[in-house]
C-alpha cells in the first residue's frame, strides 16, 4: 500500500507470467479513502479481487484457441492488445470532450434542463477545474499546478472548454516551446491538460 497526498492507493507487482497480458510491471489502484485504518482493509479486499483476476487472466491464456466455451465481454486492455482501440491522445481527450458537449447542446431543449445546465456551468476553465477539484479531491498542490495550466492555455489561446479544438492544443504546445519550455515540463503540463479534458468527457457522457 502506498500513499499519493491524502489518498491510499494499492501497489501490486504483476506476476512474471502476466506481464504480456498487463503490459505493465505494477499495477496501482485507489483504495478511495485518505483514513489509514479504512485503507487496511480495503487493500485486503482488493488483493483478493487481484487475485482472482489474475487467475482468470492464466486460465484465458491456457485456453485452447478453438474452445468452444461460451465467448466472454473482452476487457479493455485485450481490446486495445488487439488493435480494436487506441489509447487517447492529449488531442482526442480534449477534442472528443468537446464534441460530446456539443452534442449534448443540439439535443438538449431549449428549455433548462440537465444537459444545458451543465454546459453553461462549463464555460470557463476556473469553473471546469472547480468541478473536477470537487469529484477528485486532489492535494492543495496538485489542484494549483492543475487550475495554473487551465490559466495558462486560457491566456495563451482563449478558447473555453466547450470549443477547444486540436489546432487549438497545437497552438498552445507550440507557444510554450517558442517560451523555451524543456520537454519534461511540457509533458507535464500536457498531461494535466488531459487530465481536465478526461474530468469533461466523465461529465458529458461516453
């Protein structure tokens, strides 16, 4: 169990003969909960669920390719193993984001009602990080360096969250490397703009 600010997460090794199947050394999973004592017993739960999971994952990789078992929901990772999704960019979290919200604007009524309230309480980027701060309950640090970003590309583009566009995250990557921004900060600051981009897309619907 490890600990990130005021949250508890589980910190697990994935299994040697896994690491083909998670593409990944560690798995780490929020525990939901800043209480230490809560945390005990949820990372408890949560390793037993890891193992069952694992389990099932060995019994996939031992079945024979033209088992006749009943076809099971793919998850996913094995989606993405086969090439059927690709993980999003920065670009198709902000974009994708958009064009759900406007969608949710040419259905909505004219008349007030869910969809055309959450829209007009997402028109500003202080407002987004607000919302996402609430859902997320991130450290005092992390939620400054997150609403600093959202200041900064509103400064530097101008375009609100409803109608960000990929020539408009372009814009903004460019303008931070004319001002000389190394590589890792401009990773950084990108990430935490996919980060607000995925808090929108969780409150316009998938």
């Amino acid at each position: 169990m490890i600990r990130r600010g005021a949250r508890y997460y589980l910190r697990r090794r994935v299994p040697l003969d896994l690491l083909a199947v998670y593409g990944k050394k560690e798995v780490v999973k929020a525990l939901g909960t800043a209480d230490y004592a809560e945390a005990k017993k949820r990372l408890a739960s949560e390793w037993v669920a890891l193992d069952k999971e694992f389990d099932e994952q060995r019994a996939r990789l031992a079945r024979p390719a033209d088992s006749e078992a009943e076809p099971q929901a793919e998850s996913p990772l094995a989606k993405y193993r086969q090439g059927r999704s690709k993980p999003r960019t920065i670009l198709q979290t902000i974009v994708d984001a958009n064009k759900r919200l406007n969608a949710g604007i040419e259905q909505s009524p004219r008349s007030s009602g869910p969809v055309t309230d959450t829209v007009r309480k997402l028109l500003t980027w202080d407002q987004l990080v607000d919302k996402w701060a609430a859902e997320r309950t991130p450290t005092t640090k992390t939620r400054k360096d997150h609403a600093s970003v959202a200041k900064l590309f509103q400064s530097m583009v101008g375009t609100p969250p409803s109608a960000v566009s990929k020539t408009d995250v372009l814009s903004f990557k460019d303008k931070l490397l004319e001002k000389g921004t190394s590589s890792a900060n401009l990773k950084t600051k990108l990430s935490r703009l996919k980060t607000l981009g995925s808090g929108l897309i969780a409150r316009t619907g998938r």
